[in-house]
C-alpha cells in the first residue's frame, strides 16, 4: 500500500546512526508515524524535508510491521518561527495538539489547514500569540467533536448580557443568575462564536482589545484541557517563558 500525500512534520525522534521516525499530519490521512531510512545524513535527499516544521509532499509505503517514507520534497519549512523561542515553543505545542487529537487513517485537510495558517502568521508576526494560540485550541476542540453551545444560557434559554459564564466541562454559557464557570464577557463571546461557526478562512478575520484577547485565551485553553483531561509538556513550557 503506497500512499502519496501533503503533510506537516509534527515530531521527529532520532532512531540509530542515521534514521528517523517521523510523525506526520497529512491531509488524507490523519497522523502517521512512519520511519526515513537514512534520514539523518546530511546528503540525504529527505534530510531537509524530515524535520520538524517542515511541510511538503510525501510519498509512504506500508511494509509488514511498520511505514516507510521513500521520498519526500520540502514545500515550506517555517525557518522564522526557529528564531524565537515563544514562536518556536507555541509552534511545538501545535503539533503536539494535532498528534493528540488528529485521528489515525482519517482526512484531516482540515486540521492540516488550520495549523498551516497559524504557523505561518506567527511566523509572519502578523497576529499575536494569544490570538493564535486560541483561535487553533478552539478549531481543534470543534474538530474533534467538542463542540461548545454557545447560542444561549443553557439554563433559562435566554441571550446572556452584561456577565457572562463559560462552563469549560459542560461546554455551555450561563446568563449572571444561572450559575458559574468561567467569566467571559460579550466580546469574548461574539469572538468564540465566530471561530466555531466559520470556515477556516474566515477564523481569524477579527480582532480583539489586549484584555479581551488574553481572556479569550485563557478560557479555550481552559476549556481544551478539561475536555481533553490531557496534560501537555509544550504548553507548560510555552508559558514557563513568560
């Protein structure tokens, strides 16, 4: 079984004198993990196209036990985001997000296309780091099936003014008088329903004040980790910078 597909260079692990095994995000699919032979030499002519970051076309063999890469050809490789060891730890926890996430053996354009965009704005500096950081954590959860309901209290059914309240384990909102959570505001709010209802061109198409920006960050990270229960290294690492 070959198979011939664009993919993103997730993780790379070092196996012998001269191998890789490499964790891929394709777009048709899902995450693979699959070994380069001969990898690490420098005349390689996968060198360059197997490490992390890079992005470009990949053709993958299945062999009895295991994938092999016998060719792969770098499109983009995201040098800028090396250069900055924020943009270089946020880039890591990316991809860190897409192998926990991303199914095995299923299309994932989508994911694919999301992590492009935000990799490349970050490196381009042409969106700030909380706003990348959320808008991804947030497409990912609506990818993945954790869809928030933000249409109204979840409690009395009416549109929530004034305080807000985010329930990051039921995923819902609750006007000031129906209960707890996490306290947002209407900015936020009009900012996480924009992100969940459009398309992926359209995600990142707004802006936010600094204040509303760091709190809408803040909650879909919330909001990512309790319905994931997961614990991710890169993420702690990316915020022991600052």
């Amino acid at each position: 079984m070959r198979m011939n597909t664009d993919a993103l260079v997730l993780r790379v692990t070092d196996t012998g004198e001269s191998d890789r095994l490499v964790t891929l995000l394709t777009s048709e699919y899902g995450v693979l993990r699959a070994f380069a032979n001969r990898a690490k030499k420098i005349n390689s002519r996968m060198h360059g196209a197997t490490q992390s970051f890079c992005y470009g076309d990949f053709s993958v063999y299945k062999s009895r036990d295991s994938y092999i890469i016998d060719d792969a050809v770098a499109k983009e490789v995201f040098f800028g985001l090396r250069e900055d060891i924020e943009k270089l730890a946020l880039s890591q926890y990316f991809c860190a997000l897409a192998a926990e996430l991303v199914p095995e053996m299923e299309p994932a354009r989508d994911y694919l296309r999301v992590i492009l965009n935000s990799m490349h704005l970050l490196e381009k500096q042409r969106r700030s780091n909380n706003f990348l950081k959320a808008v991804t954590e947030l497409k990912f959860m609506v990818f993945s099936g954790f869809m928030p309901d933000l249409t109204c209290c979840s409690e009395c059914g009416k549109e929530p003014s004034g305080e807000i309240y985010f329930n990051i384990y039921d995923g819902c909102i609750h006007c000031k008088g129906c209960g707890g959570g996490e306290r947002i505001n209407s900015t936020v709010l009009t900012a996480m329903r924009h992100v969940c209802a459009n398309p992926i061109e359209k995600i990142y198409s707004f802006s936010l004040p600094i204040e509303d920006e760091k709190r809408f960050a803040g909650v879909c990270e919330k909001f990512l980790l309790a319905q994931t229960g997961k614990r991710f290294k890169t993420l702690e690492f990316y915020k022991s910078l600052f």
